[in-house]
C-alpha cells in the first residue's frame, strides 16, 4: 500500500509541474501537505482509492487537536482538494471526497492600507537628486500605480512596458501572465529612470532586459524592496508597518473607493479567485458608510435621498 501511495504522489508531481505549471516552492510545499496525509492515512492501512470524507475530517481534528492553525489547516486541506481532483481527473476515483468538507474558519485581518495623502508623503520623502532616488521614485510610481507583487517587480523586463498602449506585461504565480493598465505618471518616472539613469549604467550579463537595477547593475532583491520602502516611510513619519505590499492593497482599495469593478481588479491583482479579491481590498468604512446615505432609501430621516 505504501508503494502505491508513492507511485501516486509521483505521477501527481508530474501532473503539478507540467499540468498546472506550478512553481517550484509551490510543487513542495503540495507535496509536503498531501505526504502528512499519506502518513497518516498508512497508519490505518487505508488505500488512496478508498479515502471518503470521513478520512478527511478525521486528519483535519488531528490538525486541530495537535493545535495547527487554522490557516495552516486550511492551506493543506486545499493541497488534498488538488491531489484529489488530479485522481478524478486520471479516472482513478469516480467521487471526490473533499467536496463536502468544509474549510476551518479564518479569522480574516483586514490589510493595512495607505491613504493617498500617506502615500504622497513617501513619494516627497525621496531624494530625486541622485539616481538611485530617481529608480526609488519609479519603484514606488510602479507598485502603486500597477498593484504588482515585489516579486514580480524585480522580474520586471524593460520589454515588457508598453509605453505607448500604457500598459504592463507581469509574470505572475505559476508563471501565468496578465497585461495590467499602468497610469501616465508612473510611466513617466519609469521612462525617466530609464532615460536618465539605467542608460548609463554598466548593466552585467543576465540583466539586460531586466527593469530595475541595483547600483552594482544587476537585479534588485524582495529584501532591498523591503529596506527601501520602511526607510522612506520613517522618513515621511509613517508609524504604521509599511512594507511593498501595503501599496498593493493601497491600489486595490482607492480603486474600489473610486467605483472600480471588483472584477477587473481581480483580473490587474492576478487572483484566480474573485473571493480572494474580496479579503484582499478592504473597503474604507468612510466609503461604506457614504454608500448607505446616498443609496440606501431608508437612510434618511426625511425620506430617501434623491
């Protein structure tokens, strides 16, 4: 039976990288969740073809109980949900047996969020006298005027900004791509840098088409990102945890508070999943509450509002 089980995840392996086109990290860390399932499971001699939704719930309670977290319990209850489907969909299995079960309820955060006063403050605080000041100020122009990860910032190729049509070509998770809309004054300060400092740079081999470099010209890390970002936010007197992805959830949520469709966010973040989008772009309870008194008929006192 554990032959079977390994002969399995094998196949399954083979099915994430070249069905899903799944990254690496993300191929092991699949593996990893569905081998604690597989132990588990040998341990009451159960074969994969005969799990049902019992098995399941079972290994979720052990989670549980061994106090993992809820997020934690969640994310391997999704890589069962992959490992399973790959069966169907082999014809191994004629019922999925994580179609009944439940995911663990999170507890939801809502992101931190930059205003737009916030974030012109950091963009004052940049030094654009030198030329490292004028790629920080494109840097910032990018990650909020695209919503982009920090990962795909750094991956960013200089081929890939459509100066003329506007727009940006990003290299998302499980390398899918999506052209996201980037607005004119993040345009300028990219063509700026690219213009005014990139070009006069000793660029190394490898980072030719790369947009972002460092001094030495080669490309930028998620860490100088990071550092970058929280030093000109004590610099602006920022006291709330800034990192890149603040600017992220600062693009989502401004578009939402300006009447964008949460379908063409989902579609410019690269979420999958339009629920995703949802927890992602926390709404400014000012918005919400300015919503209600101008739709709501009910919300004034002398009749509705007109």
């Amino acid at each position: 039976m554990e032959q079977e089980w390994k002969s399995f995840l094998s196949h399954f392996e083979v099915y994430l990288r070249l069905e899903r086109l799944l990254s690496e990290h993300s191929i092991i860390a699949y593996l990893s969740d569905v081998t604690k399932f597989t132990r588990f499971l040998l341990g009451k001699g159960v074969s994969p073809l005969a799990v049902d939704s019992i098995h399941i719930q079972e290994f979720l309670s052990v989670l549980h109980d061994v106090g993992m977290m809820a997020t934690s319990q969640s994310r391997i209850l999704s890589g069962l949900r992959v490992f399973y489907k790959f069966l169907w969909l082999g014809r191994h299995i004629t019922k999925d047996p994580t179609k009944l079960i439940e995911s663990p309820q999170l507890v939801q955060h809502l992101p931190s969020v930059l205003s737009v006063s916030e974030i012109e403050a950091i963009i004052h605080a940049i030094d654009h006298s030198t030329p490292i000041g004028m790629r920080n100020r494109a840097i910032v122009e990018t990650l909020y005027g695209t919503g982009v990860r920090v990962s795909e910032l750094i991956s960013l190729k200089l081929s890939h900004i459509y100066f003329e049509e506007s727009f940006v070509r990003v290299i998302g998770k499980g390398n899918k791509e999506r052209l996201i809309p980037i607005g004119a004054i993040a345009l300028k300060y990219i063509k700026l840098y690219v213009q005014e400092v990139r070009s006069h740079m000793g660029i190394q081999s490898g980072y030719l088409d790369t947009l972002f470099l460092n001094r030495r010209g080669s490309g930028l890390t998620r860490v100088m990102i990071f550092l970058m970002v929280q030093a000109l936010a004590r610099k602006a007197k920022i006291h709330v945890d800034v990192g890149p992805h603040i600017f992220r959830h600062s693009f989502a949520t401004h578009l939402i508070e300006g009447g964008a469709d949460l379908r063409a966010i989902q579609e410019m973040l690269g979420h999958s999943s339009i629920t995703t989008t949802e927890i992602y772009t926390h709404l400014d309870t000012n918005y919400l509450r300015q919503i209600m008194q101008d739709y709501h008929p009910r919300s004034h006192l002398n009749g509705p509002n007109k």
